[in-house]
C-alpha cells in the first residue's frame, strides 16, 4: 500500500470515528504506551537450554509439530526475537522462562539458578525491550517427573521448589532493577492427579504453605512482582489440579498478589474477559497470558477472534491499564515460529486499539438509560467502523511493516537464516 493510500485512508477514518465522538490520535498514543510481554517458549517449543539442544518437555503442556527452524541455541533465540520485534509496532517486553538459563554449557540445577546466569539476557534486552519479565520452571525437570512439585508429599522436593522459586524471585529482582521496571515472576506449577483424587485438601494446603515459603523473603516491589496462576487440567492430570482457579483466587486476595488469567484454564465457555473486572476489584494488580484454546487448553496462536477482542476492550474499560501486565502464551510448533509471534503480538495490539476506539462513554450512558436496543444497534455499528485503517497508519508511523508486508520479511528470513538450520 502507497504512503499516500494509507494516509488518505487514516484522515476517512478518523473523521468516521470523531463522528461517534473517538478521538483517534489519542488512541494511537495510548496504545504505543501499552507493551506486551512476549513469551520467549514460542521460540523453541518450551524447550529451554538447560541441556544443550533442549529438555523434554512435561508438566500436562505440549508443544505439537516439527516446523524446521526451531531456535537450537539462546543465539538463534534472540535472533529470532529480534526478527519478529522488528515487524510489531510499539516497545515491548521479554517473558523468559528459568530453563532460558545462560549457563555457558555448565548444568546449574533449578534451585541454584542465580542472576548471573541471565545477565547476558538482560544486557542483550536492554537496548531493544520495555522491560523482561520472568518464570520460575516447575516443569521438564527430573523432580517434577511425579507430576508434583511445590505441593509434592516429599518434603525434600517441595523444598527444591521452594528453593527455585525464592532464586527466581531474586532474579526477576535483577532483571527489574538493571530495566528500571518491575519484572512479574508468575508461578504455575503443574501439580495434579490424572485419576479422581481421595484427599482434596491436603494437596492444596501444602501447596499454600510452600508458597507462603515462596514468597517468606521480602523483596522490592518496585523490582518484583509476584504472581500466581491457575488451570484447570492439564494432559495427564486431567481429574484434580492442586493449583485451581477458587485456589489461586483465594491465596491471591488473602496475600496481596498478583493473579495470573490465562485464557486457556478455564472451562471451554468460560472466558477471562468476564473475569477481569472482578479481580482488579480485589488483586492489587493482575497477569494475562493471553492464549487461544482449541476444545481444550492447547496453546494455539492468539488470533483476532471475540474472546481476544472483549479483553482489549475489558482491559481498556476497566481504565485500570496501570494494573494490567499483558503477556501472550502459547506454542505452536507446527508453523512459522516467527510468525506465530509476530501474528499474536498484532493481534493483541489490535484488539487493543479497537478497544481504544470503542466511544465507552456513550455506551454507559445509554446503559444507564436501559436503552439496550440502541446498545445493541451500536455495538453491532462499533464493528464495521474503519479500526484497521488507524491500525495500519499506526504501524507506518512506527516503521513497521503495514498489512501482509510483515509476512514477506518472516519468509525471506525463514529461506535466508531458518531453511539453514
Ligand atoms: C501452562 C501455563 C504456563 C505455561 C508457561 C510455559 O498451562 O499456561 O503459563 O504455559 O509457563
Ligand atoms: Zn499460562
């Protein structure tokens, strides 16, 4: 598309929206306000390097395909990351996992892992990203091969994990205090019985209490922010998770912490959208990883479906943005792992954005009137209006590639650098 084209097709557009009273220059320069934290598992089907070429991968989450070019080294990694930054508009941040270790080819276990082992992450990133965020990892691990960790009857394993959690926690620590900005650790732990359980509880108060263990060591909160996150099942715990949405809610409030929604751990008619609002009422602040599940919590690309569009929209409602940290959460191994990011991160902008150019006032207004024909009327208006001319005026002026262009940068690179791995 012509600079030209694109130009006129924003001035339409903008006088199209200042009709419904939407001022479009402040949305744009709301949302380049607003990072998403990329997950950096897409990269390499959550295969980490603590082992040199990967880990096996468990913990109730898989990681289905074998497109060639998955990143094989933190080198090709970053490289990729690099890639798919370039083809989103706006400043973002890194979510890195603790198996992401730098450790020069030298095994480090989990309850040793330190900051010194992600400096070279946080030197790389500090040019190019918002900020990191980080994740302790209770998966892929020969003491996690029970399928319990933190709430595991041996109390030497659930002090491991303990120990891994309070390391990840100081490093989420360095990693916010050399950005700037608080790193958000998230804790899921894939704890869980794949057959019907006898004892419910004992399971969840040894879960609470190695997380209070967890969380025993005070750290800045300007550097740190803790979070937990939930689910529902998981492949092979399919009957009883230890670490269950009335859990987390329930630790999150009664401690102060930041609770974690993913959209894949609930029920399939059940959205986080609806969730949003109820938990800034009683969290301090909150984590989305957001995620697309297909019938069951499979980690597909987040695509520009309803669900994705009522969480921009909540999320900008809500006019808690502040408390909102925004990640992306999935794996899918069967495309271009480039373009599985690149697609997510614009979907999630996108979403955003419409959500920016929703004229929310007018909608409580007629809310509160119980005008709810008109309501509907305008919702259903609110669809068709011009958003992706705005959209695509925003990413020229970030200098990022408009519409599909984005796409012709991922091949060549896919036949220059991937096709060669
Ligand atoms: C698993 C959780 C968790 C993981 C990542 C890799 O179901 O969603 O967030 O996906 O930690
Ligand atoms: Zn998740």
């Amino acid at each position: 598309m012509k600079k030209t084209d694109i130009e006129k097709a924003y001035r339409l557009a903008q006088e199209q929206f200042a009709a419904f009273g939407v001022n479009t220059e402040k949305a744009i320069k709301k949302l380049a306000r607003i990072p998403i934290s990329m997950h950096c598992w897409q990269g390499d089907d959550v295969g980490g390097y603590e082992h040199v070429g990967g880990s096996e991968l468990s913990g109730g989450i898989q990681a289905t395909g074998n497109y060639p070019g998955k990143a094989r080294t933190i080198a090709e990694l970053r490289a990729d990351i690099v890639k798919a930054l370039s083809l989103i508009p706006g400043k973002h941040r890194l979510n890195l996992h603790a198996c992401y270790l730098d450790n020069k080819g030298k095994f480090i276990d989990r309850n040793e892992i330190q900051p010194k082992h992600f400096q070279s992450w946080i030197d790389w990133g500090k040019g190019t990203l918002q900020g990191m965020d980080f994740n302790p990892t209770y998966f892929s691990h020969p003491k996690s091969a029970d399928g319990f960790t933190l709430s595991h009857p041996d109390k030497g394993i659930r002090q491991f994990w303990v120990e891994h959690g309070i390391a990840c926690r100081k490093i989420g620590a360095a990693i916010g205090k050399q950005f700037g900005n608080a790193a958000v650790t998230n804790v899921w732990v894939p704890d869980s019985y794949k057959d019907i359980p006898a004892d419910r509880t004992a399971p969840r108060e040894r879960l609470m209490d190695s997380l209070d263990k967890v969380f025993e060591p005070k750290i800045n909160p300007a550097h740190n922010l803790d979070a937990v996150e939930s689910k529902l099942f998981g492949i092979g715990g399919e009957s009883y998770t230890v670490g269950s949405h009335e859990f987390y809610m329930g630790y999150a409030v009664s401690r102060q912490k930041l609770l974690t929604l993913d959209a894949g751990h609930y029920h399939p008619t059940e959205v986080i959208s609806e969730k949003i609002s109820s938990v800034l009422m009683f969290c301090p602040e909150l984590l989305l990883h957001v995620s697309r599940p297909v019938r069951w919590d499979s980690d597909h690309v987040v695509i520009l479906d309803d669900e994705l569009q009522a969480i921009g929209k909540e999320l900008v409602r809500s006019g808690k943005l502040d408390r909102v940290h925004i990640g992306l959460d999935y794996f899918d191994a069967s495309i271009n792992r480039v373009a599985a990011w690149t697609m997510g991160m614009r979907n999630m902008l996108k979403a955003l954005l419409i959500g920016l150019l929703e004229p929310f006032d007018t909608l409580k207004k007629l809310e509160q009137k119980m005008d709810y024909t008109q309501r509907l009327v305008m919702f259903e208006e609110l669809k068709t209006l011009p958003w992706a001319a705005v959209w695509d005026y925003y990413c020229m002026s970030k200098g990022v590639p408009v519409g599909m262009e984005w796409f012709r940068d991922v091949q060549k690179y896919e036949a220059d650098v991937l096709s060669k791995r």
